[in-house]
C-alpha cells in the first residue's frame, strides 16, 4: 500500500512538472520568435533548463544583462561563449537563445516527464491490486510466496 502511494506522489509531481512548469515554458520560448536579433555572449553559465543562466547584449544602445528563461538549452556552454539571441524590445532583461525559440527543448522535456508520470501512475494501480489481491480472505499464496490476482 505505501508503495503505491509513493509511485501515485511521482506520478502527480512528474504530471505537475509536465503541465504547469515544462509546457507553459515551451510556450514563452516559442513568443520570442518574432522578437529582435542581437548577438550575445553567455555571461553567467549554470543550469540553463532552469533559467539559471545569464547572457550579455546591446539592446537600444546599452549593455543588457539579461536572463534565459526556463527550458534553455546551452547549459554546456562556458562563459563568454557566443551566440544569438532574441528579445522584445519593449523588455530586454529576459532573452532567448535563438536555438531554443521553437520551445522544443521544453516541449520534450514536457513529454518526457508526462510520459514517467503516465508510467508511475500505471504501476500505482498494480501495486493497489496486489494489495486487495493479497487481502483478500480466499487468496492462498501459491510455492513461490506470492498471491495470485
């Protein structure tokens, strides 16, 4: 019974992960794709799939320090490594990569995260069935220990 109860919690926190953090954040990616062009340079490096990264561009005449959001890719990449970013004009401080501006990254993420909930929460319901199965006054184990469903 506790193990179904825990694999049910990975299920909702992975689910959770996949609705309301992954898929929103494919879809901010994706509203830079008409924003403005600037080359850029990774100032701060880190987890970039967790917006822990920072890059540096010119935005209206002025140096900007601006933070890659949530879903980033280029995590790998150190610091002062070039790319191409894109930003809106009227809020500079939040810049995407080019690469990730088509939300995949995150949208996979999303996927891959949904789909292990889908599993945990299938292998929850096996787990609950064993259990009844295994309370149940007529069930005998058979030679090996175990209760047949």
């Amino acid at each position: 019974m506790t193990s179904a109860l825990v694999l049910i919690g990975l299920a909702l926190l992975l689910g959770t992960l996949s609705v309301l953090v992954m898929l929103p954040a494919a879809q901010h990616l994706r509203s830079f794709q008409d924003g403005e062009r600037a080359p850029a340079t990774l100032h701060t490096s880190g987890s970039c799939m967790l917006g822990r990264c920072q890059v540096t561009f010119e935005a209206g005449g002025r140096t900007v320090v601006a933070d890659l959001p949530v879903g980033s890719g280029g995590g790998k990449s150190s610091v002062g490594t070039p790319m191409i970013v894109r930003y809106q004009a009227d809020d500079p401080q939040v810049a995407v990569r080019e690469d990730d501006v088509g939300g995949g990254g995150a949208a996979a993420l999303a996927a891959v995260s949904g789909g292990a909930a889908l599993f945990f929460l299938v292998l929850s319901v096996v787990a609950l069935r064993r259990a009844a199965a295994a309370r149940r006054p007529d069930a005998r184990p058979d030679a090996s220990g175990r209760v047949a469903a």
